[in-house]
C-alpha cells in the first residue's frame, strides 16, 4: 500500500531534510504529511499549484491565493517579500500541479520560487500529470527542463494508483444510502 510507505517517512528524523517530494495525485497523504509537520512545530505552507503566489503565508497553516495576485506583488515590488516568506517554510506543500496551465509569467513566478527554496527547504508537489506532460503547465520544454532538474534531484516519488480517496467515499456513502 503507497500510503503506508509515506506514513511511515513521517515518524522518520530526515524526511523533511530539504527534500522534494511528489506525489501523483492523493491530497491526504500530503496533508497527512504537512499535518505532521506541524505537529513536530516546523513551519509549512499550503496551497493548490494555481493559487500558489497570491497572499503571504503564516507560520504554519495558510493557503496562498492566486497567481493573480503574486503578479500583483510583483508589480507592487512586494514580491520580494512574498519570496522570502514562502522560502522560510520548512515545508512548502503544493497541490495539483497541472490542473490550470499557467501563464508565461505564471511559469516563471512559480519556476523561480521553486528555484528559491532549492535545497533550503523541502517541497511537496502534487499531480496527476507523469513528468513528460508538465511542459503543457509551464508552456516551456526549457523551463520544464529546469525545473525538473531542481525538483528530481532529491526527491522522493510517492505514485499513487487506484481510486482516488474522494471517489472512495463518495461510493462508500451512496453504497450506505443505498442498503
């Protein structure tokens, strides 16, 4: 079971030691990972990848909004700010990668704080998409190619197949409904 194998990197001392973590999908195995993080006090952000750069980040739990709004920071020179806020999370988890293409200053916002938090933080991503597709998100094979470089060079892989968990309980309780 995929699951089993991220449970148990939780209860481990290095897990969080700068690496990158993808995931194919399964948003709970990320939030279980994030949640225990917290729980060890370290810092973590989250946010879904087409919300990634939009409003500063807390401590520990807080979405960020919009890429809207992170070209917004960038315009109001407050992007800086916002860069160093996102870098100092001990965990940066971002969720559905691939689900909205990005913009060409989308890219490279995204590109460029992932870049950031190279080897000073720990990433987790999340998709559905293998790695050959993600050109469709960041609309460059350069740009793809370099952020892969970064992302692939600690990293851990959870795949993930089956059902997804959401799928599960929605039959789980029209099967209830249904007896």
């Amino acid at each position: 079971m995929p699951g089993a194998g991220a449970i148990h990197l939780i209860n481990g001392a290095t897990w969080l030691n700068g690496a990158t973590w993808l995931t194919t999908g399964k948003t709970h195995i990320a939030l279980g990972l994030g949640l225990a993080a917290c729980q060890k006090g370290l810092s973590v952000g989250f946010t879904t990848a087409a919300a990634t750069v939009r409003q500063c980040l807390s401590d520990h739990w807080r979405s960020i909004g919009s890429l809207h709004e992170l070209m917004e920071a960038r315009d109001e020179r407050r992007l800086l700010r916002l860069q160093k806020q996102v870098v100092g999370y001990k965990l940066l988890i971002i969720d559905e990668l691939g689900f909205v293409p990005l913009s060409k200053t989308g890219a490279e916002l995204l590109f460029e704080l992932i870049s950031q938090r190279y080897e000073r933080g720990a990433t987790l991503i999340t998709s559905n998409l293998p790695f050959d597709e993600w050109t469709e998100t960041f609309g460059s094979e350069r740009l793809t190619g370099a952020l892969l470089d970064r992302l692939t060079h600690h990293v851990h892989i959870l795949e993930m197949n089956g059902d997804s968990y959401r799928l599960a309980q929605s039959r789980a309780r029209n099967s209830a409904k249904a007896n």
